[in-house]
C-alpha cells in the first residue's frame, strides 16, 4: 500500500463534512454493528472510558454516548471540520484533532473500550497501529474495528485497468488499495474476523464518483493522480459494459466490509 498524504486526507474529509452522513449509509451500518457488538461483550459491566479512533461527523460518537452513558469518552479525528462538526451536536465528549497512529504514541491512558469504524485503510502502519491500541485495553476490554478490505471498489479497479489497456497510457493507480482480511488473521491470530460482501447499485458511474467524492474517500496517495479525460472516458464506457446491474442502465459497486474484534487480556485479581 502506497504512501497516504495525512495533510491531504485531513482536506478531503473536511470539504465533505456536510455531504458524508448522507453518502455512507453502509458506514453507518458499520458503525451499529461495532456499537452492538460491544453491548453484548460488556453485558451487565459498566464501561468506564472509551476511546474512539476516527469519529468523523460524530456519527457513532451519538451511539456510543448512548450506549455507554457512564463513560469517560475520547474521540480522535485527523480532521478539523469534522471534529468542528462533531463538537456543534455532541457534548460531554473529548474532542481532539490528531492523526489517530501519532496519538496512539502518546496517550498514556487505559481504555475499556477502544472501536474504530472506517477508518484504518486510512492508516498507513495499521496492524502495528491496532496491535498498539490494543496495548492501551483495560482488562477485560474490547478492540473492534470495521475496514474496507482488499475486494472494495473492484469493479472501478478493473475498469481503470481496461481503460489504460485501451489507450495505452501508462497506468496510474486511482483507487486506493485495501489490505485483506488475511492481513489481518496473521496480524491478529486471537481476533475474531468477520468478512461481508455488500453490493450497491447506483443509476449510472457518475453517480457512484459522485457519492465516493460525497464521503471524502478520493485519492489520497501521495504523488501524482492525474486522469486524462480520454482514460475516464474509456473507464467509464468499460465500467458500464461490464458491471451493469438488473436495474436498466444501473451499475453494480462492491463494498467488501471486515469487522474485526479483539478481547483484552482476562482481569487476574
């Protein structure tokens, strides 16, 4: 996986702050499932802190507070605006602009829970980054956190490829690659790992830029993207040729979703 430009990842988010509730419905599914799946691992506990890495709008931020109204909460976003968005509706929260893998290096505090959701394709170190979150579980804690893995967006990868086959332009990566789940089980043996294959169909290829734009999840590979108008041309012909959907004049976009769970080390009083 390339390199990721922090700086212009944080600018993209945060040009999106309006439009990207609305443009992730499925981010919004993740993010039910990791709150779920901590009200059952804490059944009839109390959780006394809870650490959350990449909160975005606030999204999952409401459900946590809802959740888990005890505890003392802190929520980490890379973006200013999308923390500036958070704190206008959320209170009783920690609010702090970081890169979620520097803020890890220095927080000294223990966590009953730590979640994440959506947001570690977006780490460039990202197992030593979870593996040190882990280190930071109360005991008895949870680590869990939702992904994109390596199948997302591959109808729009294989378009890509044809479209440079076709004009025999030099390939230039435009679709930032996810790490597998099996990255995952090597990294974290112990973890619970559940894979989901989500289908959406979109009116047409446009509307499906239009919607990744929506969610701020562009390019964000450090380097050079250019994209003449000859190869989105010929993407998007080859996109709608050989991904149409049942729906007439529809296109199908894979979303391949990797929850991953990780129980802290067992309390020894």
């Amino acid at each position: 996986m390339g390199r990721i430009d922090k700086g212009q990842l944080a600018a993209h988010f945060g040009r999106r702050v309006r439009s990207f509730d609305e443009a992730t419905p499925l981010q919004a599914q993740m993010a039910a499932a990791l709150v779920s799946k901590a009200q059952v691992h804490f059944a009839g506990r109390t959780v006394a802190s809870v650490l959350e890495l990449g909160c975005g709008t606030g999204r999952m931020t409401r459900q946590l507070a809802r959740a888990f109204p005890q505890a003392r909460m802190t929520a980490v976003d890379i973006s200013p605006g999308m923390i500036g968005h958070a704190q206008a509706s959320i209170t009783g929260v920690d609010f702090r602009v970081a890169d979620a893998e520097v803020h890890l290096l220095h927080d000294p505090g223990d966590y009953d829970l730590i979640v994440s959701n959506a947001a570690a394709q977006w780490f460039e170190e990202a197992t030593a980054t979870l593996a040190r979150a882990r280190a930071h579980l109360a005991p008895e804690g949870l680590l869990a956190f939702s992904t994109f893995g390596e199948k997302t967006f591959r109808e729009l990868r294989s378009a890509f490829a044809l479209a440079y086959a076709a004009t025999g332009l030099t390939p230039v990566e435009h679709v930032v690659p996810m790490r597998s789940a099996e990255v995952w089980r090597r990294a974290f043996p112990d973890a619970e790992i559940v894979e989901r294959i989500e289908s959406r169909v979109f009116p047409d290829v446009v509307h499906f830029l239009r919607s990744v734009q929506g969610a701020g999840a562009v390019n964000s590979l450090s380097g050079k993207h250019f994209l003449s108008r000859a190869v989105l041309h010929r993407m998007i012909e080859a996109y709608t040729e050989h991904y149409r959907s049942a729906v007439p004049g529809g296109i199908t976009a894979t979303y391949h979703v990797v929850y991953v769970s990780i129980a802290g080390r067992p309390n020894r009083r």
